[in-house]
C-alpha cells in the first residue's frame, strides 16, 4: 500500500497532462503516443490496435486478468476554468483522464512488484468509448485471444450525483443499458402557415410520432423493465409561417434487457409510418443498433463486492437495486470475457459546485486516485486467484 500512496503525485501529474490533450473517436495519436512515451520510461511493453489509437500494456507472467481503461474525450468547450484545461473543441467531460492516470499507476506498482507476481495483468487502452465504440474493433483484432484473457474489470469515475464521495456501486448482471439510436425522416408538402390544407404537416406529424412512442414504453414493455426513448433531435423548418415538407428526428432507445432491442426497433418503423400515413406523409426509420447490455458476471460480482468492502468498508460498497440508463461499449468485452464494471463517485469541485458528466464544467476529485488504485489492485489480484 506505501508503494501506491507515493505514486499520488505521478498519477495528478498524468492526468492533467492528459486532461490539456483530449481527443475524440477512434483517432487519438496525441494521446496513444503520450500513454506510450510513458510505458517506455517505465520499461513497460506495449503492442498496438486500431493503427496504433489503442494498445495493451502487460506485468507479469502466467494467468491473465485485464483492465480497462478508455482514453477517447467528448466534443464539448470546457468551462472548468483550471489551470489544466484542454484548449480547443474537446474536453474530458467523462472521467477518461482520470481512468487513464489510475491505469498508468496500477502498471506502475505492478512493474515495481513484478518477480513477486502469480498472473500477469494486462491493461487495455481503448479508444472511442463515447463514439463509435473501441472496444469491439480491438476484439475483433485479436486482444482477447492474443493475451488470453481469462477475467477483466473496469470503472467508471465521476460524479455519481446521488451518492456520496467515495462510494462504489457495483451490482450483478445488467448495470448499464443497452444504447441504440434511431432517425425519423418525414417527407410531406410544404405549405403557407395560413393556409396548412394545401400541404402536409410534417411539424405536427413529427410531434404525433415523438408523444405515440411513448406508448411503446408504458403499454407495450413489461412495467418492471427498465426502459426509456427520448428524442434529442426534431429539426424542420425555415420560417415561424412557413409548414416545412421535411422533418428529421433523431432519438435513443436504452433497456436492460437484450431481447426488447428488437421489438422496440421493429415497433418504431410501424408506429411511424401508420402516422405518416394517416396524413398524407411518407416516413424512412432507420434504427442503428449500438452499444449492448453491460452485464457484470455473477460470481466475479461476488468477489468484487466481498473484496471491496473488506477494503472500503460495508457502507461504501452500494449494491444497486436496478442499473443504469447510459451506455458504455465495456459490454463487448463483458460478452466474451467475465467480468465486472463499477461505478466510484469522485466528483471534483467548480466554482463551488458539482457537475455532472458530460458537463463543461465536470471535474474529478484527484484525491482519490490512490484508493482507486489499490481497490483496483485487490480486485485483479482476487480475480486472478479464481
């Protein structure tokens, strides 16, 4: 544990270098080449993914645990105001600095113990978490079976809102929904706001299909599914007095449950174009399936959890009753390989306050990046044991 505590500085220093370099997607040569240059000083090999924007860096010898850590930053002007901030259009909005510093300080104490180590640990550098997803291209470029990896964890910092510093929440199976995306486009005929029977009203058509899909949430899934569609995008229009002939919508879908992906996709395209229909209008639906379930393992879930409080303490250790409605593309990993994500709450102050993921002004507590360390260290340690 002494070994961790005076990596605290090194891993501040890491991530509020990276913090000043976000990058966004699956291209992220800044930050690759940076997570590189430090794996070489510390005489750490590393091999390559996804034309070098992702790599795997490995301690130790024998059975193979992996963590991992997601690199990729969100396109968002920051407001932090810190004498660190990233400068341009991309901001860490999301904590991947964070997890990337504790990934760098994990390999680091691993490297000072490595003669003493039964397993080897590989941690995995992903990119593209946010958007369009990492993950599955590095599996499908060989990581798992190039490493052999037998068990993985991984985690999420930030602000749990709800929950006080320093708690970990942790729950078995579906912790976090699968994520897809949908578009609407409605064609119709424009017309003169005085005069809307000459056209078709796409406007009101859109607004119809927006309020008519809920239906599919309160009267078509079982109530005690978890579920939500929302919309964040109905774009049409030229003119407060001009009924415009096209109208775009765009929305997400997220459940806990795989097998409601298909009914609701399905179900979208009829609903849509019965409405359409009903009013003279034409509809295209295309519904793109994204990001699956993350569901952690039940009997590593147990390790974890069992772990974990003999660490923190019972209170600290939050077993969720239900998961999450946000998305994370850890799920492809979780798929092949068992394992467990988690949630610590490690929310940073600004300007007197706390701000939420994908925030201009989110922030991270350094201040925990120790404990996250070795709570993360007595995990893959437990689960190399099993």
């Amino acid at each position: 544990m002494e070994r961790i505590n005076k990596l605290e500085e090194q891993m501040i220093n890491w991530r509020r270098q990276l913090h000043e370099i976000p990058e966004i997607g699956l291209h992220l040569p800044r930050t690759s080449g940076y997570i590189k240059s430090e794996l070489e000083k510390l005489n750490i090999p590393y091999k390559d993914y996804i034309s070098g924007n992702a790599l795997v860096a490995w301690v130790g010898k024998g059975k193979t645990v992996a963590l991992r850590v997601d690199m990729d930053a969100l396109p968002i002007m920051e407001e932090t105001g810190l004498d660190f901030s990233s400068r341009g259009i991309a901001m860490h909005a999301c904590g991947h600095d964070g997890h990337m510093a504790v990934g760098l300080g994990v390999l680091t104490y691993y490297k000072s113990i490595e003669d003493e180590m039964d397993f080897r640990l590989a941690v995995i550098f992903q990119p593209g978490e946010e958007h369009p997803g990492g993950a599955l291209p590095m599996i499908k470029e060989g990581v798992i079976e190039d490493f052999e990896i037998e068990a993985i964890l991984g985690l999420h910092m930030g602000n749990l809102m709800s929950e006080e510093p320093g708690t970990v929440c942790i729950k078995s199976g579906s912790i976090m929904a699968a994520s897809d995306l949908f578009s609407i486009s409605i064609k119709g005929s424009g017309a003169h706001g005085a005069l809307p029977n000459l056209g078709t009203d796409t406007i009101l058509i859109g607004s119809l299909i927006v309020s008519q899909l809920q239906y599919l949430i309160s009267r078509e899934l079982d109530p005690r599914e978890p579920a939500v569609i929302s919309f964040g995008k109905f774009h049409g229009g030229t003119g407060f007095n001009i009924i415009p002939g096209d109208v775009e919508l765009e929305g997400t879908f997220r459940s806990l449950k795989e097998e409601s992906r298909k009914q609701v996709a399905r179900r979208i395209k009829e609903l849509s174009q019965s409405i359409a229909a009903s009013y003279g209008a034409r509809v295209k639906v295309d519904y793109d399936f994204r990001y699956p379930v993350v569901s952690n393992d039940s009997d590593l879930t147990e390790v974890f959890i069992s772990t974990s409080r003999d660490f923190l303490g019972k209170d600290r250790v939050k077993i969720l009753e239900s998961g999450t409605m946000a998305g994370d593309d850890m799920s492809y990993f979780l798929q092949k390989i068992p394992g467990v994500y988690f949630f610590i709450s490690t929310p940073g102050e600004v300007d007197g306050n706390f701000y939420p993921h994908h925030h201009p002004k989110f922030n991270l507590d350094e201040s925990y990046f120790v404990e996250t360390v070795k709570l993360l260290c007595l995990n893959l340690e437990a689960f190399a044991r099993r």
